[in-house]
C-alpha cells in the first residue's frame, strides 16, 4: 500500500487556500453588507455613502479604506466592524456547511441580502419595501431552482397568510390594549415588514418548511422576549412596549435552523 492512502485526507472545502478565499468573500460580502445598510435605509437607492456624523459624502477610497472621516475624524461605528468579523465567520461556515440544496457560491447572494435586512431591521426596526421587492424577485429564482414552481409559490403564500395573521393580531392587541389605558399606543407589534419578509422567506424555502421557520421564530422570540424581560425588570429599566424588538431576526435564525434540518 503505497504511503500517502493512509494519511487521511482533508476533505476539499478545508484546504487552506479554499478557507482563504472564503473569508476573502466574506470580507467583501461584510463591506456590502455595510454599504447597503448605510444607504439604502435613507436614500433608498445605491447612492454615495456620507459620514454618520457630520453628513460628508465619502470618497470611494475613504469609503473602504480609511479608518476615520476625513471631514469629522468619526470613527467607524461598531456595526461596520460586527458586521465585517460576522460576515468573515459566516462565509467560512457556509464554506465548511453549505445550505441544504446550494453549494458555496450560490449561498453568498443569500448571506448578502440577508445580513442587510438583518442590519437595517436591527438598526431602523424597518423592513424596506424596496429591499423586499428585490427578496421576492431574488428568492423566486432561487425557490425553483430549490423546490420547483409549486412548492415555492404555497411557501410564500403560507408565509404571507401566517405573517399577516400575526399583523392583525397584533394590530388588536395594540388597540386593545390601548383602549385599556385610555390612550393611544403608535408602536405595532409586527410591522408590514414583517409580512414582507415573509412572502421572501416562503420563497426561499418554500413550504411546509416556511410554517417550520415561523414556529421557530416565533418559539425563540418568544424566549428571547422573556430572558430580556427578566433583565429589564431586575435592572428595573422596564417600562411596557417601550422595549418591542424586531421579529424579522428571528424569522431568518428560524430559516437558517430550517435549511440545516431539511
Ligand atoms: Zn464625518
């Protein structure tokens, strides 16, 4: 038996230039990320990036490279940085774990679109009505390739009847509640956004696995709420629906967690 069948082999997506490429994706994907959430949010289009604290359009070198406003010397907020670090982390373990269905490559599109609805829901606690129009049209693609026209369709359209039979829930609650205190409450509990998201996310793994996504979502948000409620209340900071966290996170953990199941 010749010598090297018996080292073990490294599986192909482990070698060192592979891996170093990933992160090198990931690290453009984690600059994209940025942009778009920095611009997309206010001009709703790709326009020039401007500092976040005297408002001067960057140079597209500033953009990328320097460390501090030229104008202002702001620092890069710590976003930017999570957001770069997270987008390194992912793309390596998208490498090492692909998404059921999708080799590497086909996955980055995913991460990209994702990681800037995270961002500006997080950020804006807005799901933008452009970026969904471009989810539908990007996960419509993806939702045939992945489970043909049938099942991709039934995915968004569970994923919209599920989404906004919360938004109506909760556009109740609101008003009950606040007829309960006699005064009116602005903050809704599930946004139109989330809706959206859910006509995207329905495409993208079409169904039964969208309901699977939402039960999840909803199960862990539900936790997450109570974790962060029992530290409002102890740190005494807790005042009602003043702390109402975004829900579209959750539904992407929740779609994430179903791609690895399937
Ligand atoms: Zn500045």
């Amino acid at each position: 038996m010749p010598f090297h069948t018996l080292l073990p082999t490294v599986p192909p997506s482990l070698k060192p230039l592979v891996l170093i490429l990933a992160a090198v994706m990931g690290g453009l994907a984690g600059v994209l990320i940025n942009y778009l959430a920095d611009v997309l949010p206010g001009s709703r289009r790709l326009s020039r990036p401007v500092c976040r604290a005297c408002s001067q359009p960057f140079s597209l070198k500033g953009y990328l490279f320097a460390f501090r406003c030229p104008n202002c010397s702001a620092k890069p907020s710590v976003r930017s940085l999570l957001v770069l670090v997270g987008a390194v982390v992912c793309s390596l373990l998208l490498r090492v774990f692909p998404l059921f269905g999708l080799g590497y490559w086909a996955s980055l599109p995913v991460l990209v679109f994702l990681g800037v609805i995270l961002v500006i829901d997080i950020e804006h606690r807005l799901v933008l009505f452009e970026t969904s129009l471009f989810g539908i049209a990007l996960f419509l693609v993806y939702g045939i390739l992945l489970h043909g026209l049938r099942v991709t369709l039934l995915g968004a359209l569970a994923g919209f009847l599920i989404m906004f039979a919360f938004y109506l829930l909760g556009v109740v609650f609101v008003k009950v509640v606040g007829r309960m205190r006699s005064k009116q409450i602005n903050e809704v509990a599930f946004g139109f956004g989330d809706v959206m998201a859910g006509i995207f996310l329905g495409l993208l793994v079409g169904w039964p696995g969208i309901a699977g996504a939402i039960v999840l979502a909803v199960l862990i948000f539900g936790a997450f709420s109570l974790v962060l409620l029992a530290g409002l209340v102890l740190s005494k900071r807790y005042r009602a629906f003043a702390s109402a966290q975004p829900f579209t996170p959750f539904l992407i953990l929740g779609v994430v967690i179903i791609f690895y199941m399937l």
